[in-house]
C-alpha cells in the first residue's frame, strides 16, 4: 500500500516537523509540490527538511536538483553529485527518493527513468493507465502513478470527481502494470471505497491541509486503516 502525501501549496507552520511526523506513522513518500517556486526556493525547501522526510521526497519540478541532493543522474545513487564528490550541503548520501512526472512534463518528452529513483506520474484517464496485456512492448515506465480526480476535490472549490465508468475502473485497477494511486477528495470516509475499488493507495492533500484540519498525523492514520494498514 502507498500511502503519499502531497506537501501544501504554501507553507504551513511547523511543515518539516510535521512531514516527519506523517513518515513516521506511515507516509511512504512525500510529493514535494509548491506550485511556482523557484529551482532556489525548492532547493532551500529540501535542504531544511528532517533526513527521513529527504529520504522520502518526490520531486514534481526542477528535477535537476537531484544531483545535489543524493542522487546521480545517469549513474548509482549516494555518491553526492555528478562528479562522484559529495555535496557541500550536510545531507548524507543516497536521499531522495523519486521524481513524478505531470501530465505536461509527460507530453513534453517521455518518461525517463534515472538510476536509483522511482518514477510516478500524474493521470487523467483510464486510457492511460499501463495495462499487463494488451498495451504495446507490455512495459510500464513507472513504478507507481496518481488517477485523478476519484472525488469531488477537498483543497479545490469546484472541482468535482472525474466521471469514470465504475466497471471499467474496476477492470483497469485489476490489469494495471503498476501501482495505480488515488487522487482527489481522500479522507478516511472515502479511502475505504477507494480500498474496496482496487487502488493501490491513496495520495494525500485537503485531508491533511485543509484550514478546518486539527491533527494531519490523525487524518494519515485513518486513511492507512481504510486499507487495511
């Protein structure tokens, strides 16, 4: 089960320790999402969290960070940078986990995977979900990918569930290459059905950020109890 947490839009007080938090009690990746930000501002960003939510973060932009941050691009992860020496930031080698790719990332060049990270990316259709069978060369270039929006959205006004034929759902999450993530209005109430429908887990935003939210760590374990976790 995945269990991914999206990083709010902008920040919030106490956000590292709070990240930590949510990795301890089951966060298996951190999406690491500011919409806007600069290369700068993300680079200062990754360099302030705790090592164990660094050890968890997914890159949705300036992927050329990696480098700095544990991770050769081309090569073995835990060497520090493309010339094999260690950053001069203080971070240990072999942090960060994976990159994810948007849908305009996507149609700007195909996936590419480097060496020692995962590799998600953001979906809107069925049709776009890799299947085991029937899809040409039968290879998937992701470890896992988000299927959105499955509900009515919690952090967005006005942006309802996507209108997926509930058997054809059922039949793409059961053939699917990879793991297939929900996104889109989850919380505790609708985790169970997204649990019951076949997803493989469940990416995390309103739930936890929303402004009438009191404790994101208690919003994180209900979710990871829907499924059975």
């Amino acid at each position: 089960m995945r269990l991914c947490v999206l990083t709010p839009p902008c920040s919030v007080p106490r956000e590292a320790s709070l990240l930590a938090s949510l990795v301890a009690v089951g966060a298996t990746a951190v999406h690491v999402r500011k919409p806007g930000a600069t290369r700068r501002e993300t680079a200062a960003y990754l360099s302030s969290l705790p090592p164990p939510v660094l050890a968890a973060a997914v890159l949705h932009a300036h992927h050329d960070l990696a480098p700095e941050f544990g991770v050769q691009v081309g090569g073995g992860r835990g060497n520090g940078g493309l010339s094999g020496a260690r950053s001069p930031r203080s971070h240990p080698p072999s942090l960060l986990q994976g990159l994810h790719l948007t849908e305009a990332a996507r149609a700007a060049a195909p996936p590419t995977r480097t060496q020692g990270l995962t590799l998600s990316a953001s979906l809107h259709s069925l049709a776009d979900v890799p299947q085991r069978v029937g899809q040409e060369n039968n290879r998937c270039p992701f470890d896992y990918v988000f299927l959105s929006p499955i509900f009515d959205s919690i952090s967005k006004t006005g942006y309802p569930a996507a209108s997926f034929d509930e058997e054809a759902l059922v039949q793409t999450l059961a053939g699917a290459a990879c793991d297939v993530v929900a996104l889109g209005g989850l919380d505790a109430r609708t985790a169970l059905s997204a649990a019951r429908t076949g997803f493989a887990g469940a990416a995390l935003l309103g739930c936890l950020w929303g402004p009438s939210v009191d404790d994101p760590v208690t919003e994180l374990r209900a979710v990871r109890a829907a499924f059975g976790a």
